[in-house]
C-alpha cells in the first residue's frame, strides 16, 4: 500500500533554480527517507531524517519534517542538469513490519541546461 | 566494497518458463529487500529478510513467486511459471539494519514473452 504520496508528479526547472518536493504520509513514522534515481538505475539513497528531527541537510538538499501534518519538503538549491532524475520519499512506519521501507510514487525532476 | 551485486542485468524468457534472480547483499549488512519496478506499479516491496529469515513476504504477488536466502550473502527470487505481467525491473537492496537506509542494486530488467 501506498504511504508517501509525492507532489508534484512532474517538475521542469531552469538550471540553477532551486526545485522543492513534497511528501505526505498517513501513519506514523520511525524516520523518512529520500532517494534518487537517475533513468535505468537504481535507487540512491540521498538523506534518512527522523521522527524527532525537524530539518536536515547535505550539501545543496535540504529536507523538512513535520511529524503534526505527516509531510516533508525536499530542496534542491541551485539545481544542476546532474540532478535530473526521479526523487522518491519512503517511510519507515511505526509499529507492524518495522524493517521496510514504503515508497511513494515519485516526483520527476527535469532540469534543463 | 562493491555494492548490492544482481545478476543477471537483463532477462528475456517466454511465457512459463523458469526464472531466477540473484542478489548478493552489502557484506555486514543483515536485511534484504527484494522489489518490483513497474510504470504502473511504482516501486512495490515482495519480500524483505532480516539474519536470513523471511519477516514479510505479504507483497509476495502469488504462489509463482519464491524467495531464499540460504546464507548472509546471498539471496534469489524464483518466478515460476513467469508470465507476460511479471515483466518489471527488480531491485534488491540491503541495509545494516531494518529501517534504516538501504542499497540499492542495479536491478534486473525482466521481460516474459
């Protein structure tokens, strides 16, 4: 079953915009994950924030956690056409099945040069 | 080290036949994901292992579909008879510890006839 549903579906940016995804959840989480992956591969895995933590970043991304609304924001500052590729957030719920991971479907970034 | 390892990268096969997907996982790391990729679909989790043992197989589509693990650093996923919808990109992945972050392999691009 679906738990992270991202937003938007679909993102075309300008080199050197910043571009923002969103994720919302339903259930209580353990920590929040965001990948990459860039077309024919696999997943990467970009930052891991938790439930008791309200922002984190790395690098040029950026991530927000708020737990009382079940969503988080990914930022990616100053894009580059390297950043091209499909971002997906996956949640770690709380409670049942703890060791996997419930992917959304994905948000498409394109960022042209 | 050299990453989550599958084999083989590309699978052609016809309508009933056998086939069989191969993993090997981050030395140290002790649970395993095994993953369905589809456009329709999105990223859906089958099976995840934790020391070798199945925890949850529910997303395990139907009795065609088997996984094992017979040691820490190896696991397959067997379809049989495979069938035209079975056709997808799976993923394994591995993480140190249920939950937590997870590594991907490059996946096996599957295409039933």
């Amino acid at each position: 079953s679906q738990q992270g549903e991202e937003d938007p579906q679909a993102l075309s940016i300008q080199e050197g915009e910043n571009a923002t995804m969103n994720c919302s959840y339903k259930t209580s989480i353990n920590n929040l994950q965001w990948y990459r992956q860039n077309s024919g591969r696999g997943l990467v895995h970009l930052i891991l924030i938790r439930s008791n933590e309200r922002e984190k970043h790395s690098g040029r991304l950026r991530v927000t956690l708020d737990t009382s609304k079940k969503s988080s924001s990914l930022l990616i500052t100053a894009s580059r056409a390297a950043d091209t590729a499909s971002y997906f957030c996956a949640t770690n719920n709380y409670g049942g099945s703890q060791g996997n991971l419930i992917f959304g479907k994905g948000t498409k970034l394109s960022v042209k040069p | 080290d050299a990453g989550v390892i599958q084999s083989p990268r590309h699978e052609v096969t016809e309508m009933g036949q056998e086939v069989t997907l191969r993993c090997k996982p981050i030395s140290g790391h002790n649970s395993l994901f095994w993953y369905r990729q589809t456009m329709m679909r999105g990223l859906e989790l089958l099976i995840y292992f934790n020391n070798n043992v199945p925890i949850d197989d529910s997303g395990m589509p139907e009795d065609r579909f088997s996984a094992k693990m017979p040691n820490a650093s190896f696991s397959t996923l067997k379809i049989q008879p495979s069938e035209p919808r079975d056709s997808a990109v799976y993923f394994c992945a591995s993480s140190f510890s249920p939950g937590e972050t997870q590594y991907f392999g490059p996946g096996t691009r599957l295409l039933v006839l």
